[in-house]
C-alpha cells in the first residue's frame, strides 16, 4: 500500500521520523489495518442499536453506533466489531488516540474522580488545586503573550462568552470610571438601549463558530446550521476565495485578500454601530476549509487596532497542534497577538485565552455563571497537554502532514476530474480538498468507509482531514491506500 | 441546639423519620458540628490562594477558596481547615453531598473512565451505552408524561435548545411538508427574515434562565447580568408577587395571580410577532424565590394550549427532589404536562425533557453540535438518580423540609422585624424569607458563615437554603441553632 514518491523531499521528510513510533508506544495492542466485519457499515447491530436511540435521542446524524471500549488508538470500533481507521476524530477532537493509556491514569487519579463527584461553582467556591491544574495545563499551553484564561463548556460557550467580554470591554471604554445611569439599569431589563447594547460582532462569510444564539448569529457556513433561529442583525465580511496551489496564484490571492481587507475595513467604518469584535477562524473549518494567508491575518490584526475592535481568533478546531503549531495563528507572526483566543475541541476542555486584564470586567456577576468551566476537563486537557509536550507531537503532526500532503499531491494529481484544490501544505494535518460535487464527495466519504476508513466533509463538497496527534507513517500510508483505491473507482 | 416546637405536629414529623440516617451510612466520618480554625473565613490562606488565582481568571465572585479533598457530606472544607455546614451546596447543586462514596464509586467505574478519555461526538457516533445510560438514569428519572431527551452542557445550554426546538417546531407547523424556499434559506444567511426568525420566547419578570444570548434575553432577574449585553427584543410579562403567609392572603393572592395570567394572555394576543414558547421556573430562584399557586401554573398551561405557545417549565434549580418531589412541577397536577422541562444543576448533567417527537426537528444537523452532551455526566446523573431511589431521598427532604419550615415559622415570627415572608412550606428544603434590607442579609449570611453556616443570598434581600438531599434532621437543628443565635445578635 506504500505510495511511491521520488526524489530527495521524500528522504527528507522520512529522515525527520522519530525511529520509535509514540502510538506503538501508548498502544501495543492498535490494529496493524482497518478490521471490516460487515458488509456495510453501519452494520446489524449499529443499526439496531441507532433505532432503539432513535426512540429516545434525536439520531438524525448518527453515522453508526461506536464502541467505545473497543477502539484503540487511531481506530474507532463500531458495535458490529468493525475497526475503522479514524481521520475525523469525533469532528476534530480525540488528541491522543483512543483510550490512550496515559489519560486513563489521569482519568483515574484521585484529583479526577475528586473533581467529578464534588463539581464546584467555580466563581464562588473555586478549588484549591484548581490554578495549579490551570497553569501545569491549558495555560502553559496559552498562545504566546496571553495570560489569563476564561474556563467554558464548549466552543459555542466559549465563543458567547468571548463576545459578553468584548461588549462589556467597549461599554466600559466609553463609560470610565461612571457608574451604570439608572437608564441604563432599566433599559437592560426591558432588552432595551442602551442597557442592552446595540455593538456587533462582525465575523466572515462561511464562518463557523457554534450554534447557540449568540455565536450562532456569528456562524455563516450553513442555512441548515441557521434556519428558523432568531438572529442579531450583525455584520458580516467576505472571506478569501483562494486559488490552489497557493505558489502559482500568488499575485491574484494578493489582490483577493486586499479586497476583502478593504471591504471589511469599510464595513466597520460605515456600520450603524459599533464592531465591538471581530471573529475569525484561522481555517474555516465547517465552512469547507477555506485558508488565507498570513498578509491577511495580519491586515485584520491592523485594522481591528486601527478601529479599536477586538480581534477574536476562534481556534474551536484548529488549535492544539493539529497544524503543526501549537495554535494555528502562531503560523501568522503577528505583530501584535489577537485580544483573545478562543479553544475546545483538541482539549476536551473549552474556553478562551487573553492578556488584557480590561476584559476581565471590574464587577462580580458580569461574566459569571453556576459552573465556569468544569475541573474535570482542565484535568484531562492537563494530561493532554503534557503527553503533547512530553512526545514532542506538534512537531511530529508537523512532519506527518507534509508526508500526508506531499503524497496526497501526487495522488490527488491523477484524478483531476473528481478532486482538486489540495489545501494545508506545510499546515501539520489540517488537510483538505475538494470533490466535484456534494454527491461524488459523499460517495467517496461512503466507499472509504467501507474500506474501514472514517473521513468527514466539510462545505458544500470538501473533505478534511482531523487525525489525532499519534497519527503516523504507518496510519498514513494505509490512508493513503485506501484513498486512492477509492479515487481509482470513483 | 434544637428547637423546642410544642403540638402534635411536630411529634407526626419526627415519627416519620427513617430511624437510619443515610448520611451517617454515606459519611460516618461526617463533623458532627462546624469546624471552625480561623477568625473569619476566608482565612488567610484562602484569600493567599484567590490572589493568585486571580492572576489568571476572573475571581471577583470568590467566597473561599474551598477544598472539596477535605470536604464530606454535608460540611464543605475551605482552604484554611474551617469546615462549614453547607445549605447552599454551589448554587443548588450537590445532590448527595461531597464526595459522596457511591458517586466515588461510579466516577472510579471503567464506564466512566471510558467515557472521559474518549468523549463522543454524540450525534454522529453515539456510544453503545448511551442509550442504557439514559435510561438507567435521566430517562428513569423523567417527569411524568415525557419519554425523549436532547443532553446539553449547561443550564444555559439546556434553555437555548429547547427555545431552538421551540423556533423550529413552530415554523415547521407553519411550513408543513414544503421545503425551505430559496428566501428562507438566502435570508438566513444573513441574519434576517424570513430565514431568521422574529418569533420570541416570553419570560416573566424576575425570572432567570441563564446567560448566554438567548438565555439571557429571557433573563429578567438582574440588570448586572444584562448589561451591556445585546438582548433579543422579546417580550416578558408580570410574575405574581403573592403575600404571606398564604393561607391568610388567599383572595388577594389569587387576584394578583389572574391579573399576570389576563396579563400573559394579552401579551400573547397583541404580540406583533408569534410567541413560540412561554418559560417559567417553578420558583423563581436568583429572582428571589418567588413562589406562585397550582392555579397560576394551570393557567398557563391553559393559555399555552389555546394560543399554540409551547410551556417550557425551567427546572434547573427545582429539579431533581430539592422541592420534595423528583421535579417541581409536579406539585402543580396539571392537566397535561408541559412541552419541554429543562434540567441542570442537582444532576451535574443538563438538557431537556419532551414527549412530543415533533419538538425534535425532522433533518439532521438542525439541533446539532459537537457533542449533543456529555456521557461521563449522563453516567453521574445515573448514579445520583439510583441513590435517590434507594434511599427515598425525594420523601426524605419532602419531611425534613417540613421539619425545616415549621421550626423556621417560630424563629423568624420571633425577629419580625428584620425577616419575614418565609416561603416554601410543603415544598421540600426549598425554603426562603426575606431580609428587612440588602444590608442586613449581607450581614446575617456572613454572621453565620463565621459560625461555620454557608448559606446564600437570591433576590435583592432574601435568603435561600439549597442544601442537599441527605440534609437531615441533625443538620437541620445545626442549622436553626446558628440562623437563631445570628438573628438574635442582628
């Protein structure tokens, strides 16, 4: 199954491998390949199982039923016993593999369980080991120049409480030091300005960044996502539409993303009121995985300073070493890092990153809720965070992408017709590319799956890749196996 | 310490107690009464450790910094060794007290660590328990009359998707079996018109249900949780402020309960755009534990049906035997159930309850996100539920509550004039009354602290207990011996 590529980037790339594989490692045990035991995937059981769910949870989704007890490393088991090498990774998360034996331990220590059966209101009753597991974990793995750390419940949550700090941070510019006008104070019960503020969020089309009011209202990638809800009348800005590959559309893509820096720069200077922030994800992820450069990046950082908005960089999907850094827009260079930084996924703990104690409000009870994050989360992302450092996995997930991408070159290349626009080069794993069309993307999401491989789309017709972070040579090769013996019939 | 309370009634309750304490079978090692080590709490290596914490997160809402290794039962343990009884229990939560050892057990069970290390995206690859974890546990804990289950992170979370479910439902109703026009769909996309909705969730004044955007446009209860904070232009309508003791104020107090239902009823009527769903908590707790009759909560559930409003009952705080009985609004015998109840807190998992399948949307990704919920919280709330049962705990509080309010009407009726409105009788521990001013509440909730009682503030003025479910009578007499020597020093 080994692609055969030429020429000295390959030794290159091959050199840079670690002789011992962490996955080895951490699972002796891991399937050597896919292990298919059903004709079709779901099987019997996932499909009996999925109605019996059917009767009490809303199933609409479900792929097939997993067994969670069974998977091992990068292969998810389903109930019928079949073994499916995983790159989507329960839609980007599982960092480390299934039932990776070092999270185990973590998931069985005193502190865990502890956490778990005593779960405190965090902002009245916060624990005595709970900075301590925040500093051993999710802030030694902060962006750098961010120091201080909102705790959340998911990406939506920590998106919505990104945007509650960013409008009181506006509000309290203006205001100074003067107390709420009684105005204000009876307004804000009647959902009225100005109590109730009349400042936008601004995020980009084809963005996603969740699905609960608030962020919802920020997610530009879906009608389905979108329709029937109520929405904030926000503002939205274009998106790059890059051209691939990147090298030989330079100077058109420069031209794309100028055009787009200066529609959004018109945008915040023509709105009714005020942008309190921007949000952007450094990949469009749900939205089809849409890159842009870091000119582009670094324009919204400019512009956002010159209007005095705060710049949100939502790393839900992206962050935690999947693209070769530890956060995506480290890939940037900024000259100046982004107000806050937004996380989930990767970590299993969610939440949002910053440095400027002014958003942090001067009050009690303004960000605030019962649970503010959740101890049991910050201890796994903790042990998370310390395997990654320990096995050095984002330069690993680094090195594997460009294996993975090098190789998905050339395969990609023979079957113009079907796929195209490679996207991710020198981005870790955060891979993806584009299918003809929705139903030829579906048919090669459904025959990989048949094969024992689980990929996911995004968009309206890409794929993307989210393996874990002890993906290897091995699991690539075998991807790219069946990938293209896919492609080959497709 | 005990309160000496003549007649008969007292005698019947006392008789009605189990012989066994649970808590002493659950804590034998449970402090008999407060442990207090320092002058006043925090001591000084609690106010050490918030410094630091402060350093990286919002800590302005800080009581203590407690420590939940040291705490049991019904005591929870601060950083300085002061163990104090506990009637607030993190805002309502702690169903069975810390480190309850059954709860040790099922957080230490390969089912949970399964679940931790390998946490699923629920609604693509649901596990292969999920559907025995429900059941075993939320779903056998269910409200009468509803079967179906959508899980959910947070209150907040739990209120948001049902408020979604509620949009979509009643769109679907309008739309039938035709798809989304073009319209909806182009529309939705930008935040407007058809596509968005402009139906509203109505809340009533001084209800609370959370703080994310949606939840907090229902929000009602403080202007320090709304400020600043775009809110959705929803309607709210009056919540009855009854007079106590109510038996003494029947007539006035079912008056004022058809003025709010005429109120609501007008609302609904004249709203310039449909009111998809109505949301009321049983006792509307950050607002001040206000209490309201069967009639009133009949009331709505007859003016729901008629207008085609769906009646979500909000039951994160009332829920899970607090109130004497499973849910609150069991209390009220409606004619038929509500359309959704929400739940939180005492579970330490959240979501909502329903019956109607057409609450769940027909297509897939409409109610969606990452993780649909969370196993390793689901498997918790199981093991809370099954204890529940074994020990008949609802039962339990529904007599210590009674125990708890009887002796409450002798002390306060002996301080008239700074406390009075003693709310909750036949309604489990779920008990307030009313401080004279802010001023004095403040004072009397941090006189009983420093003699080892951590109660909790609600409203502008009230004091609320939440304590937890093996809150028993020696407890109890701690706590009206401590309440009584502060009101008498107040």
């Amino acid at each position: 199954m080994l692609r055969s590529i030429r020429g000295s980037s390959l030794r290159q790339i091959q050199k840079r491998f670690n002789s011992t594989s962490v996955a080895a490692t951490y699972f002796p045990q891991e399937p050597a390949q896919p292990v298919l035991q059903t004709e079709s995937i779901p099987g019997p059981k996932s499909v009996a199982l999925n109605k019996e769910l059917g009767e009490v949870y809303d199933n609409h989704a479900t792929y097939y039923v997993a067994d969670y007890f069974n998977s091992l490393g990068n292969y998810i088991s389903d109930a019928d016993g079949n073994k499916l090498l995983d790159v989507y990774c329960q839609i980007s998360s599982i960092a480390l593999g299934y039932n990776n034996p070092e999270l185990i331990k973590a998931a069985k220590s005193d502190e865990m369980v502890n956490s778990i059966v005593n779960r405190p209101a965090l902002a009245c009753f916060p624990s005595t080991n709970y900075k301590q597991i925040l500093e051993e974990g999710l802030l030694a793995a902060a962006p750098p120049g961010m120091d201080r750390i909102w705790t959340a419940l998911s990406g939506s949550d920590a998106n919505e409480t990104a945007y509650k700090a960013a409008f009181m941070y506006q509000h309290a510019k203006i205001r100074g030091d003067k107390p709420f006008t009684e105005e204000e104070i009876k307004s804000s019960m009647e959902n009225k300005t100005p109590g109730a503020s009349d400042m936008t969020i601004l995020s980009f089309d084809k963005g996603f960044h969740g699905r609960l009011f608030g962020s919802l209202s920020t997610t530009r990638s879906k009608a389905i996502h979108k329709l029937d809800i109520p929405a904030f009348p926000w503002p939205k800005a274009p998106f790059p539409e890059l051209k691939y590959p990147l090298a030989e559309f330079e100077a058109e893509n420069r031209a794309e993303e100028q055009r787009c820096l200066d529609a959004l720069e018109s945008i915040i200077e023509t709105a009714p009121t005020k942008v309190a922030a921007i949000i952007v994800e450094p990949v469009q992820s749900e939205g089809g995985d849409n890159h842009a450069t870091s000119f582009f990046f670094q324009g919204l950082r400019d512009i956002t300073k010159k209007h005095e908005v705060l710049f949100i960089v939502d790393e839900v999907q992206t962050g935690v070493g999947a693209s070769g850094k530890m956060w995506a827009h480290e890939h940037w260079n900024l000259t100046s890092p982004p107000d806050m930084v937004t996380f989930s996924k990767k970590f299993q703990a969610a939440g949002f990153y910053f440095s400027n104690p002014d958003l942090q409000p001067k009050l009690p009870y303004r960000q605030f809720n019962t649970w503010c994050g959740d101890p049991s989360k910050a201890i796994l992302a903790r042990g998370i965070y310390q395997e990654i450092v320990k096995h050095n996995l984002v330069d690993k997930t680094a090195q594997i992408g460009d294996y993975l991408y090098k190789n998905l070159t050339t395969i990609l290349s023979k079957y113009p017709h079907i796929v195209s626009n490679l996207r991710g080069e020198n981005f870790g794993t955060f891979i993806a590319w584009d299918c003809v069309d929705a139903n030829v993307r579906n048919k090669i999401l459904l025959d990989a799956r048949k094969l024992g491989l689980n990929m996911g789309g995004c968009g309206d017709y890409s794929i993307r890749l989210r393996p874990t972070l002890v993906f290897e040579k091995k699991h690539a090769d075998i991807f790219l196996g069946i990938l293209e013996s896919v492609l080959a019939k497709a």
